[in-house]
C-alpha cells in the first residue's frame, strides 16, 4: 500500500491544464469517440470555473508518491492506492477532478467530475480522488455530492459501485447539418411563424444585451419546471450580467442568441442559444432553449431554434453537427429535436452520494 499525492492546480501552470486536457481527450476517445471533442481553453474556462460561474477547485494526481499533502493547512494523510501508481514517473498527470460549490441553491452539495487516464484506471486513483473531494466538500460545508456519467461508460460503472443514486436519465441527440433534408427547417419555420403570430424573432451575437437581461432572467426560471434532480435556480438581471454575460467575455467562444418577443407587450417570450468553439467550428453545442409558460402553444420553441439553423447556415458554413441533451421525460423539447432531425447519440445519467458514505463514517 502505497500514498498517492494530490495536489491542488493554482491555476498558473500551463502545463498542468495540458495534462489535465490530455487525459480528458484520452477519457474522450475511450468513452464517447463520436463526441465533440474539447479545445485545451474551453477545457480551462471549464476548470477556471468561468463557464459556470460557481467556485470550484481542481486537484490532480501525476502517481507521485512523497509527503503527506497540506490541505487548507492541516497536514493530510495522502491518499491510500493498492499497487503502483502507474509507469511514466511523476509529473505524468494520471487523473484529476473538478469540484463545483454552488453558492446560492444546493448549499448542501458539492457537484464532482472526477476523471482518468483510461491507461491508468482500475488501479484505485478514482477512489483515491473521489474520497480526497468528499473531504474537501466537507471542509466547505456540503454534505452531498452530485454528478453526471455517460450511461454504461466506465464512469456510470464506477459510480455505481460507490453505491451512488442514480438520477435524471438525459437522452444526448446529435444533428448531422448535411443530412437535414432540403427545406425541411424553412417548411417548419414556416409553420411555426403561422402558429406564432404576434410574435418577432430578435438575435444577437456574444453578451445578452443590457435591455434583455431582465427578460433573459425570467426565461431562466422559465426552465425551472424542466426535470431536475436539484432545487431550483433563482435569476435577476445581475446574474445574468456576471453568470452568463461573464462567461462569455472569458471564453472565447461564439455565441449566437435567439429570441421571439410579443408584439403586444415587448416581453421576451422564447429564446435559445447556440454556442460555437473557434477550435472545432465543425460542431455547435447547443445552450438554453426556454419558453416563458405563459407563452407556450405558440410554436415559440420550434420558430427560435429553426431560425437558428437557417442563421448559422450562414454564419457559421464549417458546421456540421450540432449536439443538445434533454432529461428523457422532456417530451416537448425532445419532439421539436427529432422534428429537426436529431437523432440519439447517447445517454448521461445523473448520480447522487453523501459525503459520509464516501468516506465511510
């Protein structure tokens, strides 16, 4: 029985972002090969916890073996890992995880991502981070950890075996942009403009407008009554100024709004986003589709996303595949996605387990 260092990234070192891309990318090609895959800055925007705007931390394992790691200046024990760690001596990144905080819902959790080197799984470096991450999420006040798994991939397996409760199931869809036959997105736009009448499309591109961030706020909450396994998120026009407009100042991707707005009373009623990665232009991800409930039955959800399409058709030619997921019971969303030609792709699973289960006291 050997002690496995874990250490925390600062953020400074370049090298340690590399390594954490390269074992993702590896993870990527062993558990998801027709993914999108991930650009080294989307990875750092990610760790650096600008996407989502939630404090977060991110700890690492290169199979170092030495002195105990300080952990918020309290001398740990290092981490416990049957064998070796794994060839290729230190400073070869073998794994790492990401630890959210959410700092105004879900108080009580943490939301993990642990993630390894598929050379170097099954040698105890997963146990080993996620039991360092339950203690780190009780150092911070959390008593639960939430995450999400590809279904059936090696992740789901080890979940499961640590005794987490499976969640939400989300169907993954994928749009091949060259396989939408000719004139379908115009003839559904077409008929969703009839069914929406008294209703304008308005778009932009990057930051959400200074006159739409209390209307981008309220379609927000909107999506509170999509399924979810945790409580729900309370917006105002100032998150939405630093989550989300934030986020896009630092990221360095392209992001491309939708919106449908009642002529009769100026509200925002619908919008959906769509988000571009310089890096790999040739797949879009797609962001919030949201309907405002009092404006539902109009065809607000199919007229935003099909006016999408036919703007990044030009906006965007390198596009070829676009990828969205919804919670599998989502059946209005999953109906308009199919209508467009989305096809299933895969499944992801959600996972919840108490910190004192990891840690078994």
């Amino acid at each position: 029985m050997r002690r496995m260092r874990i250490k925390q990234w600062d953020m400074s070192d370049p090298d340690v972002i590399r390594g954490c891309h390269e074992v993702r990318q590896a993870a990527r090609r062993a558990d998801d090969p027709d993914g999108p895959p991930q650009s080294e800055r989307r990875l750092r925007v990610l760790l650096e916890g600008v996407r989502t705007g939630i404090p977060n931390e991110v700890w690492f394992t290169d199979g170092a073996v030495g002195d105990n790691e300080a952990i918020d200046g309290e001398a740990g024990d290092g981490e416990a890992i049957d064998g070796e760690a794994g060839d290729g001596g230190p400073g070869v990144i073998r794994g790492w995880y990401l630890l959210q905080l959410p700092d105004q819902e879900n108080l009580d959790h943490a939301f993990v991502n642990v993630i390894v080197h598929p050379e170097h799984r099954r040698r105890g470096i997963g146990t080993a981070l996620l039991r360092h991450a339950a203690r780190r999420a009780r150092e911070h006040g959390r008593s639960a950890l939430g995450g999400e798994t590809l279904l059936e991939s090696a992740g789901d397996a080890f979940a499961t075996r640590t005794g987490a409760k499976p969640g939400i199931v989300a169907a993954i869809r994928v749009l091949d942009v060259g396989a939408v036959p000719p004139g379908l997105v115009s003839g559904l736009r077409a008929d969703a403009a009839a069914k929406a009448a008294g209703y304008s499309l308005v778009s932009w591109t990057g930051p959400v407008p200074e006159e739409r961030l209390d209307g981008i706020a309220r379609l927000m909450e909107a999506m509170n009554d999509a399924p979810w396994d945790y409580e729900d998120e309370r917006w105002d026009a100032e998150r939405v100024r630093t989550r989300i407009n934030g986020r896009i100042a630092r990221a360095g991707t392209r992001w491309y709004t939708v919106g449908a707005v009642s002529d009769k009373t100026g509200e925002l009623a619908a919008f959906s986003v769509l988000i571009i990665d310089p890096q790999h232009p040739e797949w879009g991800l797609q962001g919030d589709t949201g309907v405002l409930r009092h404006h539902r039955g109009h065809r607000l959800g199919t007229l935003v996303k099909t006016a999408m399409l036919e703007w990044l058709a030009t906006a965007e030619p390198r596009l070829r595949r676009i990828k969205t997921d919804n919670a599998a019971s989502n059946n209005y969303m999953i109906s308009i996605n199919e209508r467009l030609g989305f096809t299933v792709h895969g499944f992801a699973r959600q996972h919840d387990l108490t910190v004192t289960a990891v840690l078994g006291d």
